[in-house]
C-alpha cells in the first residue's frame, strides 16, 4: 500500500487516547473519519468547504432507510423523507438546509427562482431562502456544478438538514 | 358524538427532550391531542421522538441551534399547525420573551403569563414581592454600592450571600463572610451577573447556614381557581443539584407547614398564576423559621411525588388549565395519602465527582414492583448523548409511611441493572440507607460533606 | 461496543390489540427491538398503532379476517422482516399450529413449543398429565358412553360437570344433577363440543360447589430453569369472566400454598416450559382441597398483580426467555412485597347483564397516585369499537397488606373518571367496598349470586 | 488484489483495540471503512470511491443510514401512503386490496402483466393477483372501465385496502 502503515498505527493509537465523539482529518487525497456515536450530527456531516470529499458525507446522509413502498414504514425516526425519495445519482451532491424554516425558491413571490434545474452554478451562487420567523436567509450553492434536482417545494416547511437541491458537480 | 368534535382539536408542539417529553407526549396522547416535537439532529433516536405524533428537526445537537433557538420553535411550532406550546423545564420554559413571542403568533404557551414570568425571573423584585405580601424572606436586600452593603451587611450579621438578581437555583451566588470579603467580591459579583445573565443588579442575603430546602407545588387556573399540593423536601443535593426529593417533608411541624402553604398561596393570588408553579423556601430546622427562596414558574423534575401523594396528574392538570379548562380538583379534594421519595438516577461518574458519562446503554432493566413508578426515555441500545443533562431516569417509590417508601426504594435501586455507563445509582442506594437521610435530618449541604464517606458505601 | 452488535436486532411482531398490545411494544422500545403491530382496518387508531414502530393492516374489522387469520398475521411478519411474534392473550396466543408456522418460517414464536400448547389444548390430556405428575385433580376422567359416564358419575357423586375436552375457560361445560340429567345432557354435550370445538370428545369432573379460583405463575427458560411467581386469586367472576384479580391468595394455609406452586412446577417440568404460563386450581376452602383445572400457556390478563408484589417485569422475562435468554431471576430470589389488586374496568353496562356499551370515550381522566399503575389503550376522543372484548384498562392498586391495597383500589377507582361509555366501573367499586369481599370469603359464584344486590349499592 | 493482506490484517489488529464506533480510512483508490454497529454515519455511508474492493462491503453498511428529509406529517396508520399520493380524478375508481398480501401484476414471473395503463377491463377482469403465504388471490376489477394508474408496485407487500389500481369507469 501507497501510505505509511506506522503512521496509521500512531493515528488510531492518537485518536483511541483523546476524548471526542466525531473525528475527521482531510488533507490532500488523505481522509480519516472516526466517530463513537450511532449519529453523526448533519453539521459534521454537511459541505464545510466545496471538497469533493464532503460529497459524500451529505450524499449519504438523505439515502432514504424504510423501504418507501408500503405506506406504514414512514413512522419511526429513521424513516424515509415523505415525498421524495432522495436519491442521488454519480456524481451528484445534496445540498442540505443550513437551519429548520421554510423554503422560497425566489426573493419576493412573482420574481423568477434564483436558480432552475439546468442552471450552472458557483460556490457563492444563491440557491433559495429558508425563512426563519421572518428572517430569510440565504443558502449558497458552496460547490460548482449543475442544478440537477430540486428536492423541496416551494414555501414548504424544510427541517435543518433536510435535502433542498442536488448539484452536480463539475469534474 | 367525539368529544373531540365539541372543540378545537389539540396539536401540542414539545419544546423539550428526555424523559419529560415524553412524560408531555404521554399526557397529551391520553387527552387525545397530537404532538409534534422538536429534536435537534442528535436527537432523532429517543424514545419520544419514537412516541410523538409527528417529529422535526430544530437543529444541530448543541442546544444553542435547537432547544434554545426561539426562532426555530416558534416557526416549528406555527408551520406544523400547532396550537400550544409545552416548554417543560429548563430550556425556554422560563423565557418570558418566548412566552410573549408565542402569544403574539396565536400559540397557547403552557406557563403562566409573561408578566409572572418577569416578576419570578428576577429574583430581587420576587423577593420584594413575597416580602410586600408578608411572606418571611430572610434578612437583606438590594444594595447599590460597596458601602450600602457593606452598612446592610453589617445589620444582617455574616455570613451572607451576594445574590445575582437574574441568577437562580444556585447560580450567580457568592458567599463572603467579612467586610474584607465583601468588598473584595462585591465588583466581581455584578461583573459576572452581568456577564452570565446580562444584568449586573446583585443583592444581600442572610446565609443560613443548616437549612432544609422545602417547597410547595401550586396550581391555577384562567377562571381564579388557586390551590396547592402540599410541600416537597428537596434537602439531598450536591453543589446544588437535587438527587433524591420527596412528598411530604416528614420534618415539619403542622403550623410551620400550614404558614408554608399559606405564604406559596399568596404569591399564587398576587400574581394570578395559571398552572403550575413551585415556591421555593429554605427551612431552618433549628430556629423553626421559613425564608423564601424564588419561585419556579413551570413543571418541576420532582413533580411525580407530589403526584404519588395527591393521585393528581399535575402535567395534565397544566394543559387543560392553560387551555383554559377549570382545574378538576378544589383544595377540600385535596387529600395527602402516604409518603412518595424519588431518586434521579444520571449518567454521572460519582467516584469522579459525578462527571457526566455518556455512552451506550447496553443493560436496562429497571424493576417493575407495586408503589413504583419510573419516567424514563432509555432503553437498552440507546446512545446517551453528551450533549445535553445527564438526567437518564426518575425512580418513585410511594409507601403508607416515609420508612416504608423509603425501604422500597433502596430495594428498587438494588434491583434496578443499568449497563454500558456509569451511574449514580450506588450513590443514591447508599444515601437511602444512611441514618442521618433515614433520620430526615439532611440539610442542603450535607451531601457535600458526606460525600466521600457516602462512596465508601458504595459496594456491599 | 453496543450490544445491539453482539446479537441480532430483534423486530417483533405483536399479533394482539388493545391494552395488551400496548403493553408488549412498551416492554420492547425498553429493550430496543423494533416492532411491527398488526391490526384490523378498526384498529388504526388505537395508542398501540401509534406508539407500534410500524403497522400493517391485516383485514378487516372482523378477527376471522384480522386478528385470527394465520396466513395474514404470518404473511404480514415475514414481509416485513419480524424475526419474532408476540400473540398476546386470546387471538392466536394457544394455537399450536399458529406456533409451528411460525417456527417453520424462521420466527420465534413468543410462547411455549407447539407440543405443549397440543397437550394444554386438550383439557382430557392436560387433566391425565397432571394425575399423572400426582398434582391433585377433582374426581372424574373419560368416559366412552352414556353407561359408562352413569357409573363414573355414581362413584362421583352428584352434581358432575361434562366437560369438552377441547373447552376451557368455563366454555363447553354441562353441569348435571342426576342420572336422568346426565344421560339427557350426555349426547347434546358431545355434538356441542363437536360444533364448537371440531372435537365432540367429553369427561367428567365432581362439581366443586364452593370454591375459589386460584392459579400459579411460572416461568422457564431454555436452559432448563423453571420457576413460580407465587399464586394470584381470581375469584370475584361473572359467568366466568375474571373481574377482580390478586396476588397473593390470603385465604390459603401456607401447607396448601407451598402445595400448589409445587404442582404448578411439576407440571411445568414435565413440559420443558418455556415462557410464561398459569396452572389454575379450584381451592375448596371447607375442605382445604386444591383440584387442577387447567394451564394458561400465554401471557394473562392479571399479569401486573404478580409483578406488583415481586418486581419482575413478565412480558420482559417472556420475550427473552423466547429468544434464549437465561431467567434474569433465580427462585430463591422472588420475594414477594405486600399485596396488589387488580381491577379490569369494561365498556359493559352493569344495568343490564354487563352488555357491551361500546362508544366514543369523551372522558378518560385516570388518578395517578402512589401504589397505583394503569394498563390501558384508551385516550380521550377514542372510538372504542364494537367488534371485540370489552377490557378498557387493568387498574391495579398495591398496598402493604390486602386491607390497604383494597382501599386504595376503591378510592382510585372513585376518582377514575370516565364520560361517553356505560362502564363496570361503578359494580367493581361496590365490590371492593362489599363485607364478603373485605373478609376475603369470596367464591366463584359468589358474584353471580350478589350480582343484583351490588347493583343498588352503586350510587353512595 | 494488489495490496499486501499482511498489511490489512495488522490493521485489522489496531482496529480491533481501539475504542470507536466507525472508521473510515481514504487514500487515493484504498478506502477502508469499519463499522460496529447497524446505524452507519452518514460519511461512512456513502457509496465508494471507484475501488471495487471496498465497495461491496461499505454499500452493504449502508443501508440504516439515518434521513434527512421532512417526515410525514401524520404518524398515524390512517395516512395515506408514502410514495403516491392516492388521489382519485374525477370519474375513478380505486380498486383496493381485498386482504393482506404480496401484490404480483402478472400470473408468473416474466409473464406480461394482467393489465397495463390504458387496458380497457370487464368487472371480471383479472388485474392482479394478492399472494398470502402461498396462496393465490386473484383480483377481479369488479367495474367496467379503463385501467389508469397502478399505486402497488410488483412483489411488495399490500395491506389490506390498499390503493392498487385506478380505473376510469365508462359513463
């Protein structure tokens, strides 16, 4: 193997002293998660920065757990979002709502949506609003790619995490 | 006809976790309301997330982004079509500002008004309140500079207890026991009041210095119905966090006891309370005299006793009241029966100076007898998170008398197999069995001297 | 490492409604099984179906289609990836095949082996093994015709029960005064049995005129270990439907007692018993005689008075005796603790025969206090249906001693209130206040004959 | 496989000391990913990097992954199904299950189904069959009209009522 074996024996040794619930290290081609908990909280999980990398963590965080078929599965906490089945293809990321409120596609009602499926965007690129008690809040894109699904309907109550787009991103 | 049909159809949204969301969450399914409660993202596994109507996700798991976030319970709440709010305890149960903000958006909050909520909230203008009624208040007062309480000081007699007005339940308290002291703590003790609750108003306060912590639950209603429930002993805490409570204090003579409900009733009156509340007091066993301490202004960790004793269900009594129904019990109605001692088994590490210890539950099996009641949201597999208070657990045990109720409860603790994490379990079965706890002769800090000796205990 | 990894994760299956139904998904979110709650198209807004991780509909509101039919419960566990299932009590609970389906299709089938529910099924069978373990049972035995059940009858003695082989629990009974009785009840007794039960096979038994019931808790293991929970009383019965039931008996000697867990274990030996199940006895008081009846191979109804006065959780035990767990409890560990009571509050209406007085539940306002716990699926709005048993809670009180558990029964079950349906509410009150009943002489007919004279009694 | 098994063992070995939940190990095509419980974190969840090695067992480690989307918000069994909304247009009929069972659209696998979207049907028209341990159930349409939508998908589980086909009935 391309990678020094004494030096992943030092890490995991490091990382069996400290004390955390969550760990992971990214440089480079290199990524080490570790976690001591069933759930790792979706901010870990969510794109901190438009690595590549992050897109999997958040691709598999809306990977639908019951069976979405029968109508009853849809009850315990680990169950499938309602509507949609979150599926992202090869290559796609989920962008994910930053806070609980609800979701606007555009500034004001009337004017165009700030984005459509098709639409390129860039990591700063404004995505939609999620309002909170009347604060709106902006959600950039925080990859490159192409707005390949949209997840959540327009003026809809999402959940923090809870899918909002699927982008995909440009190789 | 459903009764259902008659009136509004009831979406409760649960502004809490643990084990009293689902005490909430029960309460409601058994008056036929819905619930929807909020979870921050560490939180979708819990039992009550599992028992509620419906579930969201407020936030991440640090409490600041979910459970704390008034912004997101509110739109949670409205965008979920729910029609009351029950805070619980601790959180944003005591916020008048989110009791306000509720009203505002049409949302009936479970608590009393906003404007208790601000009296009670400062602790200064409570006192002055409970004093103005003739509800005895132990000596001091506010205090403008160094020299005004240093001279007030002077009249109570040290030691006494520099008190932040918007502290509480033992936070934001200094206690010096000379001028010397006094002027040296008296700066710092605004700046951090100011720091930690955004107000550097502080006052004096006699310290006394061998007293057991009583209180009385009170409850009222929209319709000028005022009662209480008799009084709790709160007296086995460390470092200020109650473990073991109970129903009736067995310490108090009946005089004392009927001035102690009389003086809670009074405050209820003054403020017109609605729902639940508890009046604090600290009694001294030694001069035979009660000093108010504050008043909570919502549902208490130690209700259960109060329930064991009273047969009434005091979490559905505080819904029905702040939706506006007449409360179902007068105070005549209000029979004691028998003795209820509860303990408050935590995920805390007591050979470590009960550090909190998160981990997986991988044994729960708690006892199922007569007389005993447990609140809990564990079960075996569950992954007790580190987030959040370390509360896993509430055994009641009721008997006829406080030995019986007593014994049962050690017996309970005995039998009670929790694995995977450590406990407080040992340290609250060897309190049951010391004989000064037997006695009923514990005062607040007796625990904290007793401590070590107590861990000795631990293995039979 | 979470326990959860060492083992499988268990998703059970509860093929029951109802309280019962309630009571085991609770006993699994404890132990952290998932579960899957099969019900009728009646039944989708039971508190089970939403407390029940998941819910299927089997059928319709008939248990011919739903509760009782075996491809549907079966097909209904598998597809949705069970890996045990929890018949309850009633429905599917004793049907050996229901059980040998289950274990041909890979699930654990919560109940003892399909051999022991065959020879339990059959009451002859159930009474020879008994003889034979030298438990005692009252007179009788086969009987091939009419000449032979005359002579049998002439050792007896008058009056005789015909009893159906494949009856029990007080169906497919014949009670017959003389020969002319006997040989007119004779045939008609066979073809009943033969319509009712597909098995015309009848014996005979003495009619024990005055007795009370009595039966044994066991439990065993696949390890071998076996043990009682001591004895509960269920006299206090209406045409053979349990009212009241407690624990312990406080009329039987200690001899006699110590006499009957030990038949109760010999029979439980001899069928290698896995799980829970109840030997039930006739206990002439006049003569100090116990007389085998039959064995319960399921979970019952009066479950919670046992684990009242000894802690252990049954429907725990149950399931992982089931999925192999040794017994967490020893027999030399069961101590019992006071007295408990438990009375089974119905939709049935005193006035008139106990009839079913199904409706909406307007109200449903339960006390809560010490001693007391409640097993129960009704909320406030809940439309209780017509189509199957009348229980709508088991309130069971405990006390130190029988005087205090039954007063404290009686003063919950006036403060219970309940609006909208006719209940036995007010009857079982009367009862617990009633001279014969304080004195503990109650026998199984006793109910029958005071039926009218309690009636009065209800308004006080 | 072109790594050195010695290697992975003694990593193996490491892992096995260590106190964690999940551990996830990347380098370049080498991803590692060890789990001890059912309940996969959302990095670890995702589909593979392009090594076909690790990817078998990280996807069969993925399937509890936890949601991210709105969950319905009605918990009860009285809700409608998760996947279609069962919503009749004007002059339809919902043929519904007549009791619980596993729904086959065709007599035998590879079989060309008994009704198609748009097949004209007789009230005794076969349109599935509901399988219940084995036996058989055909069920009839019971109207005359023209099959619309299927709501039960072919080998799932149906409840009993469940929603299976919509047929427009002829004025």
């Amino acid at each position: 193997m391309d990678f020094d074996l004494e030096e992943l024996a030092s890490i995991i040794e490091l990382l069996d002293k400290a004390d955390f619930r969550h760990f992971s290290f990214e440089k480079g081609d290199l990524r080490i998660t570790v976690s001591r908990d069933g759930n790792v909280p979706p901010d870990l999980a969510a794109p901190a920065a438009p690595a590549a990398t992050a897109a999997a963590p958040v691709r598999a965080a809306t990977v639908p757990a019951a069976p979405a078929g029968l109508r009853t599965p849809v009850k315990t906490p680990a169950s499938a979002p309602a509507r949609t089945a979150v599926e992202p293809d090869e290559g796609e990321i989920v962008i994910t709502a930053p806070l609980l409120g609800t979701f606007y596609r555009a500034p004001k009602p009337g004017e165009p949506p700030y984005v459509e499926i098709g639409d390129k965007v860039e990591p700063d690129s404004v995505l939609c609003i999620v309002e909170v008690m009347k604060l709106m809040n902006s959600v950039p894109a925080g990859v490159s790619g192409e707005v390949t699904k949209v997840f959540a309907g327009d003026g809809e109550l999402v959940e923090f995490g809870g899918p909002l787009f699927a982008v995909r991103t440009i190789a | 006809m459903s009764r259902q049909a008659d009136r509004v159809r009831q979406r409760v949204f649960v502004a809490n976790r643990g084990e009293v969301a689902l005490r909430i969450v029960e309460a409601c399914d058994r008056l036929g309301f819905e619930t929807v409660l909020g979870v921050s993202s560490a939180d979708r596994d819990t039992l009550a997330a599992r028992r509620a109507g419906q579930v969201v996700v407020l936030g991440g798991p640090h409490a600041t982004g979910s459970y704390l976030s008034i912004p997101s319970v509110l739109h949670a709440a409205i965008s979920t079509g729910c029609t009351a709010v029950h805070p619980g305890y601790g959180f944003l149960s005591e916020r008048a500002d989110f009791a306000r903000e509720c009203a505002a958006n049409g949302l009936t909050f479970v608590g009393p008004s906003p404007e208790a909520l601000e009296t009670l909230g400062d602790k200064l203008s409570a006192r002055e309140l409970a004093e103005s009624l003739g509800v005895p208040v132990s000596a001091g007062g506010y205090a403008a500079s160094v020299a005004e309480a240093a001279e007030l000081a002077a009249r109570i007699g040290y030691p006494v207890l520099i008190k932040a007005a918007y502290g509480g339940g033992g936070r934001g308290m200094k206690l010096v026991e000379s001028d010397a002291g006094l002027a040296e703590a008296w700066a710092p003790a605004s700046a951090e009041a100011e720091a930690a609750f955004g107000d550097g108003t502080v006052f004096l306060e006699r310290y006394v210095t061998d007293a057991k912590h009583v209180e009385v639950q009170i409850l009222g209603d929209r319709h000028g119905n005022r009662i209480h429930l008799g009084e709790r002993e709160c007296s086995v805490q460390y470092r200020y966090q109650k473990m073991i409570e109970e129903a009736p204090c067995a310490a108090l003579p009946q005089a004392t006891r009927e001035r102690l409900h009389d003086s809670a009733l009074r405050i209820a009156r003054a403020l017109d309370y609605v729902g639940l509340g508890t009046v604090e007091f600290l009694y001294d066993v030694r001069r035979d005299e009660l000093s108010f301490l504050e008043v909570n202004p919502r549902l208490q960790v130690e209700h259960p006793v109060t329930e064991a004793v009273t047969g009434v269900d005091l979490v559905r009594e505080q819904l029905l009241a702040a939706l506006g129904e007449p409360l179902s019990v007068r105070q005549e109605n209000v029979r004691l029966s028998g003795h209820a001692i509860q303990a408050r088994i935590t995920a805390q590490d007591p050979c470590h100076l009960l550090r909190p210890s998160p981990g997986t539950v991988k044994r729960w099996r708690p006892p199922v007898g007569g007389g005993l009641r447990l609140d809990s949201h564990i079960y075996e597999g569950y992954d007790f998170p580190p987030f959040y208070d370390a509360l896993m657990g509430k055994l009641v045990a009721w008997g006829p008398d406080r030995a019986s109720a007593v014994a049962r409860l050690g017996d309970a603790l005995a039998d009670f197999e929790i694995g995977g994490v450590t406990t407080s379990r040992d340290l609250l079965r060897s309190i049951t069995r010391h004989g000064d706890f037997l006695a009923g002769t514990v005062t607040t800090h007796w625990l904290n001297d007793r401590f070590n000796d107590l861990l000795g205990d631990r293995n039979e």
